[in-house]
C-alpha cells in the first residue's frame, strides 16, 4: 500500500457515491477519482473496490450498465441511484460531524 | 420469500456474474496498466469470490456441494445405508400407521354437528348383577324434565333376516328415535328422516337404508325411497337412505334403521302391562354443561321415579360419545404407539451408533479436510446432510410403508377399522410422520456430529492419535445410549412376553372343552314364524337329523346361540333349590347360566362327565325332567354333598322340578377372558324353547368345513328358503376371533420386540467396535508386550458386560412402569411376572454378548506392529 493511507471503515462507500454524484463511471474511473481528488493520498484497491460496489448495488445505492469505455472496450459503468443519494447526505453529515469532533478532540 | 425469490434469481445469473466480475476487473488491470498504475498483487479470484460472496453463493453451493458429496459417500457403503434406511423406514412406517389407529379413535373429531356435546347415558342397574340398561318409562320422563340437554334419543340393536331380495340375509339393524339424526345433525342422502310418529308403537314400520346395503342388495335403485321392504317377514317403508360416510354411534355399523315404536302412554302408566328397556340413551348437552351436571340433572328426576318390583339400585353414568365407542380402542392404539415410538427410538439411536462407526473409519478424511482448513462448522453440516438425507428417505420409504401397513391393519385388524372411516392419512398425521422425520434427524444426526464439535483434529493428527474417538466422555455417552437401547429392549420384549402368556391362557388354558372337528352354525329363528314352539321344534328336529345324515357328519347337538363356547353369555337364571327356604337375599340365589343342548353336545365338544350321566334323547317333553350342571354349580350350591338326585325349579317350565342327573366338567361360556360360571345344562326338548331361537348347531365331522357348510345351508333353505344361516364356522375360528383383540396386540408388540431385539444386537456391535477401535493404540501396545488374545478378548467383553449390566438394571425398572401400562389387557398373568423377565433379560444378555464378542475377536487378531507403523 506504500505511502497511500488506508481507508477508515464504512468511508469507501461514502467516497464511491461522491465520485459517482459527478457523473457515470466505471469501477477503474472510480478508484482514480478518488486517487486524483484526495491529491494521490488515497489509493482504492480493487480487493475492496468491487465487493463494496457489488454491495452498493444489492443496497439499490448504485445501478450498472454495460457500455463502451473511452477506448472503445466494454466496461460496466456505475450510476448513482435516488436511494443513494439519499444515503450519501445521510453519510456525509455524519462524516462531517464525526471529523469535525475529532479535530476538536486534538486541538485541545 | 423475496430473499427465495432473489436467490433463484442470482443462482440462475450465477454464471454470468462470475463472467462479467472476471471481465470487469480485466479491465481495471488493463488501464491500471496502459495509464502505468501499479498493479495490485491481489488473487483475482479471492477478490472475485469476496465481491461475490455477498450474493451469498457460497452458503447454497456449499449445501448443494454436500448433498452431492453425501449422496456418494453413501452410495459407497451400500450395506450402511440399507440397514440405515431399512431400519428407520420400518420405524418411522410402523408408528406413522400405529398413529393412524390413534388419530382415527381418539384425534380427529366424530363426523356430526358438535361433536364434543354428545354423550351416551344409560342407566346402571345393580341386583344380582349390573346391567347398563334403562327403563323405557324412565328415558320418556328425562328427555321430558331434563335441563341440562338439547335433545335425547334411544336406539335398540336387533339382528333381522332381510327378505324379499335376491338372498336372505341376515342383517344389523337399529329401533332408533326419530330424534337421532337430528340430533347428531345427519341429514339422509335420499328421501327424508324416520318421522316423528314412527316412535310410536303402531307406526314404526319406516326403515332408512345404509348406504352400503341400499347398494350391495337394492343395486343403487333411487326410486327406492316409498317401496316396502320386508323384516324378519314384516313390511317396512324405505324413508331414505342414509349418506356413504355416516358413522352410526355403536359399537357395530346399523345396516337399517327403523323407527323406535314404544307405546309411550302405556310405558309411563308404570302399571307393569308395558315394560321395555332401551340400551343406548345418545344426548346432545347444552352448551358449557359439563357430563358431571348433566348426571346430576338425571339423578334429580330419579329420584323422583318409582323403581320396580325387584327394587335394583339405579344409578346414571354419563360418558362421552366417543369414549364410549372407541374406549377400548383407545387404550390398545396408546400402547401400540408408545411401543412403536420405543421402537423407533432403538431404531435411531442404533443407527446413530452405526454412522458413528462409520465416521470413525473415515476419521482421517476427515482430519485432513480439517487440516487443510475445512471450517469445523462445515464438517459438522456436512455430516448432518448426510444423515437427514438418510432420514428423508427413511421417511418417505415409511410413509409408503405406513400406508401398506394401514391397508393390513384395515383388513386383518379386530376393531373394524375400516367404521373409523378407513384410518383416513390428515394433517395430523403428516404433521405426526415429519415430527417423527425431525426426531430421528436430531437422535442419530446430532449425536456424531456434535461429537465432532469438541476435539482439534489437527493436534490430534498431529499427535499421532486415534483422533475422533480419543475422548473418555465420549465414548460414556455413547455407553448410555447403549445401555437405554438395552433397557427400552427388556421393557418392551417383556411387555410382548406378557401380552403373549395372556393370549396364551385366554386361548388354551382350561377351556374345558376340545375344539378340533367342532363347527359351530347360528341361526335366528324370528319371532314371527317361529312364535309357535311346535313350529319352532319340529324345525329344530328336522334340522338335527338331517344335518346328522350329511356324509361325514359324526353328530350334531343344538344348543343356545350365545352360548356356544367360548361364549358371549352375560344371561343369567336362577334357580330354587328343592327342600331349601326361599332365598331372600340375592346372594343366596342359585344363580347360573342356562343352556338347553342334548346328550351329543357334550360328546362333540369332548366335555367329561363326573358324576351321574348325560342327557339322552329319550329324556323328552314326556318323560322326567331332568338337567346335568356343571362342577362350579355342584360345588358353588351342594358344598361337599353329591348334587344328583337334588331337584330344582329352574325358569324353563313354570313349577317344574327338575331332578339332577349328572355333573359335567366346567367350560368358559363367558368369554374366554372369564372363569367358568354355574352352568345348568336343559335336554332341549324339555325346555320351553324361547331361547333356542336364538339357535345354535355344534355339527361334529372331520371334513373341513368348506364342504359341510354348503351342505347345511341346502338343507336350512329347503326346510325354511326364508330363513337365513347366521354364521357357520368352527369352534376354532370361534376361538380365534374372540381373542383376536389381545392377540392382536401381542402380535405386534411381539414383533416389536424381534425387531427391537435384532437392533439391540447391531447397536451393541456398533458401540463395542467404536470403543475397542478407540482402545487400539492400547490395545496394540498390550499385544506387543506379550498380552494373550484370550486376555484381550475377555477384556473387551468385560467392558461390554458393564454397558450390558447397567441397560439391563434400568430395564427392569421400566418394565414394571411399562407392564404396569398393559396390566389391564392381561389374563390370569400378574405385571410382574418374573419368569418372563428372566426369560426376556436372558436373552438379551445372550444376544448383546454375542454381538460385542464379534469386535473382541476382530480386536485380538489384530498384528499390533502394523497398527503401531501405521502412526
């Protein structure tokens, strides 16, 4: 895993439904985006990548569709769902919360 | 159901996940690659499997894989899965059909309306003897004042010639209220119900047909209903006909019902001009009246009524319906089901012990699949699968069984099985076969495979040890399992002995008589054309000399139906003994059975004489009345004294005396069950003749009985071609039948027991190989040190004795609960009879000693180097 940082529990599928509320991707634009907006800190493995986006599907968070990649090659590409977008705001106030009582924590 | 349903769906696109997940991470690696990303190092398919496996694939394949796996590793050991099979199959099929008898007489509800508010009432009448019978007039004043009843109705049985038809026949027919079908809420198939008038004397000549009767003799004919039919000679209109499946509440099934006919006004003068009795009283309670209240309620208008001249004591029983019909049955089904449950336990447990046997042949399988990293928790399913795959074919083989056994049962069974409505198979019972299915999956699955749930196999391997069996608790567990085997074994092999000794002298013991080349004709002479006596005599007469000339035919003696032996005779006379004060007290009463029979009957049924001489067929209507009486009256009323030349008035002739001219040996007339009564035997001829209507024809020849029965009938029908022949069959059959209830159950509980013997016998040999393969290591170590075989082997039975010991002390103690169960059904045998327990235990001890000297012998030949490499 090198310098990446490792991931916290339960922040991979908040991340993946950020990315995936910009547009339509397809699992390898999904660990890239994530790599590139956290100025490569983050490095999403696909040993943790496609179970959570298997998961994501069965939850009815994300759908997938089969279609042509950017080089011409099929891939399956991911789409955010109204259900997931609804838990992604869920999500991400608790994140917040939960990131903002930590700081708290070590300021002092 | 969703989750099902999603699961259906994912297996069948099973495939094509696995295709696309393969594609898809392809594809990842390709731009990871193209864009010079690092590749992870990661195993595709463990990535593929975890991203899968939250389709919770693995679980229903894992299950899938097992039941195919299991299906091999029993396939491989045929013998084990046979016997496995075979045993619980026999188990399971032999208690799901007991059940059908339980569920049929005591379960399912009786086919009417409410079934719970019915009841059967009579009055118990005690003098001499008891009598459950009750005074018409007393019926008529209930069903008037009562409080606690819907409604009451009375029926009568009477045995009836049908004539008019093809045949005569002789049929079951009922006097019943009007108010009966109502009552139980049966309305008739065709035509309509008895009519209210029909309880009146004058107005009773309306019949119902069954069902089966309006069949087999009217041939279905619908516009039967207003025809006449003819009664013992007296013409009855058909009313209706009653629906296929109606169940009459008696005892027998009413071939025809007939209105009651009681000439009400006369009964309630109470003056004695008019006095029947009625047999069967069925109410209907109110709702929320309990039987006790409804005694009650009767025994206060009771008491308000006249009780007759011989002033009997009255008291009123109130029994549910049901337990009233089926009351017997009821108790022999409850024993036939504890001892098929007993049975299917042995029968489980056993083969516990065997796939135990088993698992310890393939423990090292085992171990290396633990080894190599199979999840305890998979071993252990894997072994379940195994085992309910057995038990569900065990109990689809029993089902099946159960249903061959229920066709035997409806046949060759003495309740008349097929009146419960064929021992129909309900919800209950298939709800009682798949509890049986769950008990046998938990008694012989759950034991080898919770033993494999406490050890490590691994270190066990490691080790160098026999690893399943290397536990000392485990192995007491399984010494358990063995000595209760044992022990249910004693309880119902003495059980089966008992009700087998019982059977035994019921049947053979001190009948008195000899029943070989004895056959026994019945014939009831009706009232109607047989009123007459010298009809009824010169019929009788006619009938006896030309049955004695049928080729063949070494005598034939008359005598009173009921009474033939083994007899149903509850009748009972007394008679005033000449010289004697007038008895005021009952007890002081010669009581004793009557029979009118001549000098021949006690020739054919081999009855020896003790004193005096036998009837002859000079002693007629005109010379000296004389009678011959038993030991038992000879000695019950002429203590020590010779009864002969002693007079005595009997009921026969109206201030006639009676001398005695001999003294007869005893013979059970009152049913097997029953010792010999006083018994005064009448020369036919100088009888009054009322009761040899009821007649009885003991015929003695050596020819079967095939070619004398056409030839009796021929010449009934050429002497009366309206008269019918009740039954014709030897005394044997007669016997048999009688004693047909005990020897039922003794028959079953017999087998029973041989089965259970037999599985005793493996699951001994199962535990005693377990144990002695547990002790090999030791055992060989013994060996290389120079130990005998005999040394071994006496070892290994020593142990086997322990086991055998314990099973047979908690035998014991369960055979006193379990014979005290069946100590109602017993005869002349006392529950604790220790002869048979000693018998019994013996045998068992015999037979598991036998079965643990097979693994000792195994054991002691056993090249203890080989073993000792093989670590």
């Amino acid at each position: 895993m090198g310098k990446s940082q490792n991931l916290l529990q339960g922040t991979l599928d908040l991340l993946i439904l950020h990315a995936l509320q910009r547009e339509t991707m397809h699992g390898y634009g999904i660990a890239q985006t994530i790599h590139l907006l956290s100025d490569e800190v983050l490095t999403v493995e696909e040993g943790s990548l496609y179970p959570a986006l298997s998961r994501l599907e069965l939850d009815g968070c994300i759908s997938s569709a089969w279609g042509l990649s950017e080089n011409n090659r099929k891939a399956k590409y991911y789409k955010i769902t109204g259900r997931g977008r609804k838990i992604l705001i869920g999500q991400q106030e608790s994140w917040t919360r939960l990131s903002a009582a930590v700081q708290q924590v070590l300021a002092r | 159901m969703i989750f099902v349903r999603r699961t259906l769906r994912k297996l069948l696109r099973r495939r094509r996940l696995h295709a696309e997940m393969e594609a898809e991470l392809a594809h990842h690696r390709e731009l990871s690659r193209e864009q010079g990303n690092r590749i992870d190092l990661g195993n595709v398919t463990a990535v593929k499997e975890s991203a899968l496996d939250l389709w919770r694939f693995t679980l229903i394949e894992n299950a899938w894989r097992d039941v195919r796996y299991a299906f091999r590793s029993l396939g491989r050991q045929p013998a084990y899965t046979v016997t496995a099979v075979g045993s619980l199959a026999l188990g399971i099929g032999v208690c799901t059909a007991m059940f059908t008898v339980l569920n049929a007489v005591a379960l399912r509800p009786l086919p009417y309306t409410n079934p719970q508010q019915l009841v059967w009432v009579t009055q118990v009448l005690k003098a001499n003897n008891t009598d459950e019978v009750t005074f018409t007039p007393d019926f008529l004043d209930w069903r008037a004042g009562n409080r606690t009843f819907q409604g009451m109705a009375a029926y009568n049985e009477y045995t009836r010639s049908l004539t008019g038809i093809a045949e005569p026949i002789e049929v079951h027919t009922v006097k019943a209220s009007a108010a009966l079908l109502p009552l139980l809420g049966i309305s008739p198939l065709l035509g309509r119900n008895l009519p209210q008038s029909a309880d009146f004397a004058g107005h009773e000549h309306v019949a119902l047909l069954s069902h089966a009767i309006w069949r087999s003799r009217f041939g279905a004919d619908r516009s039967i209903v207003g025809k006449a039919i003819l009664l013992d000679g007296e013409q009855y209109i058909v009313a209706g006909v009653l629906p296929e499946h109606f169940l009459f509440p008696g005892v027998e099934q009413a071939d025809i019902v007939t209105g009651l006919g009681k000439n009400e006004a006369g009964e309630l003068a109470r003056d004695g001009k008019v006095f029947t009795v009625v047999r069967n009283v069925i109410g209907r309670l109110k709702p929320g009246i309990t039987n006790e209240q409804a005694r009650q309620d009767l025994m206060a208008i009771q008491a308000h009524l006249p009780v007759p001249p011989w002033s009997p004591t009255i008291t009123i029983k109130v029994l549910s319906l049901r337990d009233h019909l089926f009351g017997n049955a009821k108790v022999t089904s409850v024993v036939l089901v504890a001892g098929s449950l007993l049975f299917l336990l042995i029968a489980s447990s056993n083969v516990g012990s065997l796939s135990l046997v088993r698992l310890m042949q393939r423990d090292r399988e085992l171990a290396i699949r633990r080894v190599l990293g199979a999840a305890r928790t998979r071993v252990i399913s894997q072994l379940l699968i195994e085992s309910s795959l057995l038990a569900v074919f065990a109990a689809g083989l029993g089902l099946l069984m159960a249903m061959g056994i229920r066709t035997l049962l409806i046949a060759f069974g003495p309740y008349r099985l097929s009146i419960y409505g064929n021992l129909p198979i309900d919800l209950r019972v298939v709800a009682f076969a798949s509890a049986l299915l769950l008990l046998t999956i938990l008694v012989f699955g759950m034991l080898p495979a919770l033993r494999m749930s406490d050890f490590h196999l691994g270190e066990a391997v490691a080790a160098g040890q026999t690893p399943i069996t290397g536990k000392r608790h485990n192995l007491r567990l399984l010494s358990i399992v063995g000595a209760a085997e044992i022990a249910i074994v004693i309880a119902l092999s003495s059980s089966a002995a008992l009700m087998l000794k019982s059977f035994w002298n019921m049947r053979y013991k001190e009948l008195g008589f000899e029943s070989q080349h004895a056959i026994a004709a019945t014939i009831n002479l009706g009232t109607s054309r047989y009123g007459d006596k010298n009809r009824e005599f010169s019929f009788i007469n006619q009938l006896l000399e030309r049955t004695a000339a049928i080729p063949g035919v070494e005598a034939v003696a008359p005598t009173v139906a009921s009474e033939i032996p083994p007899g149903e005779g509850d009748n009972t006379n007394n008679a005033r003994i000449e010289g004697r004060p007038l008895p005021t007290n009952s007890r002081h009463k010669a009581i004793h059975q009557a029979q009118e029979v001549n000098g021949a009957y006690f020739k054919i049924l081999r009855i020896p004489l003790l004193e005096g001489r036998l009837p002859r067929d000079s002693d007629t209507a005109n010379t000296l009345p004389v009678v011959v009486v038993n030991s038992q009256f000879a000695k019950r009323y002429f203590q020590g004294e010779s009864a002969l030349g002693h007079r005595l008035q009997t009921g026969e002739r109206e201030n006639t005396w009676y001398t005695i001219v001999g003294v007869v040996g005893d013979v059970k007339t009152s049913g097997l069950a029953a010792y010999p009564q006083p018994v005064v035997y009448t020369p036919y001829e100088q009888s009054d003749g009322g009761r040899l209507r009821d007649l009885g024809v003991i015929i003695r020849s050596a020819l079967p009985i095939g070619s004398v029965a056409p030839e009796f009938r021929r010449i009934v029908r050429d002497l009366d071609p309206e008269q019918p022949v009740a039954s014709i069959e030897t005394i044997d059959q007669r016997l048999n039948a009688s004693v047909s209830r005990p020897r039922f159950t003794a028959d079953i509980l017999f087998v029973f027991s041989c089965f259970g013997v037999l599985l005793a016998i493996i699951g001994v040999y199962g535990i005693v190989t377990c144990r002695t393969r547990a002790q090999m290591r030791e055992i060989a170590v013994r060996q290389a040190l120079g130990a005998q075989p005999a040394a071994i082997i006496s070892n290994i039975l020593g142990q086997a004795s322990r086991l055998v010991v314990q099973g047979l002390l908690a035998g014991i103690a369960l055979a006193f609960l379990g014979n005290r169960l069946i100590s109602g059904l017993l005869y002349e045998v006392k529950p604790g009879d220790p002869r048979a327990l000693v018998v019994v235990c013996a045998g068992v001890v015999l037979a598991t000693l036998v079965a643990s000297f097979l693994p000792a012998l195994r054991a002691s030949r056993l090249d203890p180097l080989v073993f000792l490499r093989q670590d």
